[in-house]
C-alpha cells in the first residue's frame, strides 16, 4: 500500500514541478508586462527585472547540475537562453532604458514548452 502510494508520487512529480515551474514563468511574464507598460525605469520594471533574475538564478542551477534529466542539448539551449537573460538583466540599470518585449517573449516560449 505504502508503496503504491509512493509510485504514484513519484510519477506526478515531474508533472507538479512543471506546472510550478509554469506558474513561475507566467508570474514572472506579468511582472514584466507591467514593467514595461510602466516604463523601464518604473518600480514595476525594476522588481519584474529581479524576480526575472532569481528565477533564471534557480533556473541555471538546477540545469547544471549532473543529476538534471533533461537532454544534453535541451540543457545546453537553455542555459544558453538563461545567459542572455542574465546578461540582458545585468544590462538594465537605474539610468539604462531596456525594451522588455524581448524578455516577455523569449520566457513566453519558454513557459508554453513547459506543458
């Protein structure tokens, strides 16, 4: 019984943490939609443009690691993505003015890859 319980858990697992990982992309797209409809220099711009980061920060680590299951070059396309996400992020500043359609819709693909 207790077994049988367990299997089951294990195998919605992955289908529980991409609907997190959904929830977290959609969170974050919203935030970015605001921002830019805010201005980039907004308050919503700057905290979209954080959370963005911290999301993409927890992102590239589970990517790296070794016990990741995903295929070598799946892996390797998105920490790609999430480099220039980083960089695109790293690039915004207090006086800087970035367009964040590129942003919203690079994570947008990303999001609806995770069905």
């Amino acid at each position: 019984m207790y077994e049988f319980a367990y299997n089951e858990i294990v195998e919605e697992s992955p289908n529980v943490m991409r609907a997190r990982e959904r929830q977290a992309f959609e969170r974050v797209i919203q935030l970015l939609r605001a921002g830019r409809d805010k201005g980039s220099g907004s308050r919503e711009a700057i905290e979209a443009l954080y959370q963005l980061k911290r999301l993409w920060a927890v992102l590239l680590e589970d990517l790296k690691r070794p016990e990741n299951l995903l295929p070598k070059e799946l892996r390797a396309g998105l920490i790609s993505i999430g480099i220039w996400v980083m960089k695109e992020v790293s690039r915004s500043g207090p006086n800087a003015s970035i367009d964040l359609t590129a942003l919203i819709e690079i994570n947008e693909i990303i999001r609806d890859g995770l069905v």
